[in-house]
C-alpha cells in the first residue's frame, strides 16, 4: 500500500522512469495494481526499446489494452520490436534515430536533427545511408556544427560504421 501511495504521488514522466529501475517482481506486483489507461500514459514516454520492455512483462490482456490506447506509430513500433527475442539485436534495438541520405547538406542534417529533438529524444549521432536505406556511415553531432551548412554529408561522414542484423545475440552485438 505505501509502495502504491508513493508511485502514485509521481508525475507520468518520473513514474516512467521509475517503472523502467524497480526490480522485476516489484514492478510486476506494481503494474498489477495500476490501471491499463495510467500504465499506457507511463508506456507512451518511454523510448520504444523501453516501452517494449515493459509492455512484453505486462499479463497478456493488459497489453493488448495498452497497446491499442497508444498512439498507432508507438504501438506498432512496440508491436515489431516484440517480434524479436529478447537476447537478440533486435530486442535490444530501439526505432528511434536519425537518419539522413548520403547526398543530403549539413544543413538538412541539421534540420533532421532538430526535428527528432522536438520530440526530447537524446541524440549523439547521425546515421548516412544511401539510397536504399543502407548504413554507409555515421556522423557525431559535433561534426554538424564544425562544417559549413552547403557541404554534402558523405563529405564528412565516418564510413566505418558497423551493424549486425537483428537475429545476431546480444552479446555479439
């Protein structure tokens, strides 16, 4: 009743964060006692790697209700990232990043940057892909505001990026 009491004076945003530290059993025996609606407000703030996490140890029941209150984007992407196991790549990974084309200017790196940001997602590099999607590099955010707006990013990216795909273990990764 106390451990209730005191979650429930948290705002949504500390809840969140709170939800994602507590040890398993205890955050098991929490969510059990909150309704789905709250548990949903708690799920739409965290990143979808998060989000994921927590939704995968909720009874099945409430996590169908949780996910279709969430907005379709963050349900789906909560949806997909549950597709993979939890030792993988994949069940680590999260769906939020930046990305810009090879071709783009720093610039329009720059206003991709600012868009995700708006969103208060943390970001410290820029992923460069070509024109099929794939990874040919990467940019630090620090390398944005060293060069001028015109020049094109391939120009400036780090090309040794590295990836695995999301069947690889964990650990590999």
């Amino acid at each position: 009743e106390e451990r209730q009491y005191v979650f429930d004076l948290l705002s949504p945003e500390a809840g969140s964060t709170v939800l994602l530290e507590l040890d398993t059993s205890v955050r098991e025996a929490l969510l059990e006692t909150i309704p789905s609606e709250k548990i949903t407000s708690y799920v739409s703030l965290l990143a979808s790697d998060d989000a994921t996490d927590l939704v995968a140890e909720l009874q099945p029941h409430i996590a169908e209700k949780v996910l279709r209150a969430m907005p379709a984007e963050e349900s789906s992407d909560v949806k997909e990232l549950m597709q993979y196991d939890p030792e993988t790549a994949g069940g680590i990974m999260g769906t939020e990043y930046v990305a810009v084309q090879m071709n783009d200017t720093i610039a329009q790196a720059i206003k991709a940057v600012r868009s995700m940001a708006k969103n208060n997602m943390v970001i410290y590099t820029v992923y460069v892909v070509d024109e099929e999607g794939l990874l040919v590099g990467m940019l630090p955010l620090q390398s944005l505001v060293l060069h001028t707006p015109n020049r094109r990013v391939y120009k400036i990216m780090e090309s040794d990026a590295k990836s695995v795909s999301v069947d690889v273990d964990q650990e590999e990764a």
